[in-house]
C-alpha cells in the first residue's frame, strides 16, 4: 500500500536522503520510503531499484527522479533531484577544497579507511533487506546467487551479467510467478 507523496514531501524526503545518506544514501532511502512514509512497499523498492541500476547514471539519481517521476510527473522528478543532490554538492565542493589543503596523516587516512568500512556494511546490509523477498522464492534466490557469481566471483561486466540474468529472470517468472 502506498501513499502518494505531494511535490513538497518528495522535495523534504530527497533532501533528508540527501543530507543523511552522504557517500551511502541507498540503506537511508529505503528507509524512508518503505519503512517510514510507506510510498512503497518493499517489493516495489527493489523492483524500481533494479531498474534504476541498469540504466546509466548514479542508482540513487535515478532512484530519486524515478520515484518523483511515478508520484508527482515531471515536477516530482525534478524536485526529487534537487532535493537529493542540494546537500551534497555544497559538501563535496567543500571538501574537495579543504582536501587541497589536508594533512593526510596517519590519522586521517585511518579515519578514512574506518568510513570506507562503514559504507561497505551498510551496502551490505541493505543488498540483503533489499533481496530478502526474493529469498522466499527459490527461482529468485537463483537470480540472486547467480548475479553475484557472475559479478563478484567471476568478475564478468555488468552488460554481460544483464544479457544473462534478465533472460534467466523470464525464466524464473514463468516458473515461480508472483
């Protein structure tokens, strides 16, 4: 069940992403959209997710002008952009100017190599809450593990895990269909 946001709410909700998710916005978003303002379900999220990964670009830009985009048209998406991308462009042009100037000691390259890690638990974290529905089904699972084969084990371009897997997901749709 969803709840349509206003021009307004999507503005807010991409802003607080925005300022919430720097360097890692995807496990904030989610949040907000299912968990909190239930614009989507779960399922939803990851299906637009998906989506929003094959086509070019940032998934999170995407993710933002996609949702505006279902919600409020062409205004939504625009609005759900800026709001995303406000924060962060402020503080990326000010720490690229303060990076000029930064000692890059032990201590601040340890700083950086501990916020590095964070990010990759919460990518972690939140590719496991966003697969989790495709663990109840076994042809989904399949997709799933054999995504992640193709991309982390064996190292293929994504182009090509794509021409594989969007057929073996016709596949899994016609054998376990939703």
């Amino acid at each position: 069940m969803e709840t349509a946001p206003s021009i307004r709410e999507l503005f807010r909700g991409f802003f607080i992403i925005g300022m919430s998710g720097f360097g890692g916005a995807l496990p904030h978003a989610r949040s907000l959209i299912v968990d909190r303002r239930g614009w989507m379900t779960q399922a939803e999220f990851a299906e637009m997710l998906g989506l929003c990964q094959i086509l070019p670009g940032p998934n999170m830009v995407n993710l933002a002008v996609v949702i505006g985009r279902r919600f409020q048209g062409a205004p939504g998406a625009v609005v759900a952009f800026i709001g995303l991308l406000a924060v962060p462009i402020v503080v990326v042009i000010t720490l690229g100017l303060a990076y000029r100037t930064a000692d890059l000691s032990p201590a601040v390259r340890g700083a950086m190599a501990g916020v590095a890690a964070a990010a990759a638990g919460l990518m972690l974290g939140t590719g496991l809450r966003i697969a989790s529905p495709a663990a109840r089904r076994p042809a989904q699972l399949a997709i799933v593990v054999l995504a992640f084969v193709l991309l982390a084990v064996l190292h293929l371009p994504l182009i090509t895990v794509l021409a594989i897997a969007i057929p073996a997901s016709l596949v899994a749709q016609r054998i376990d269909p939703a």
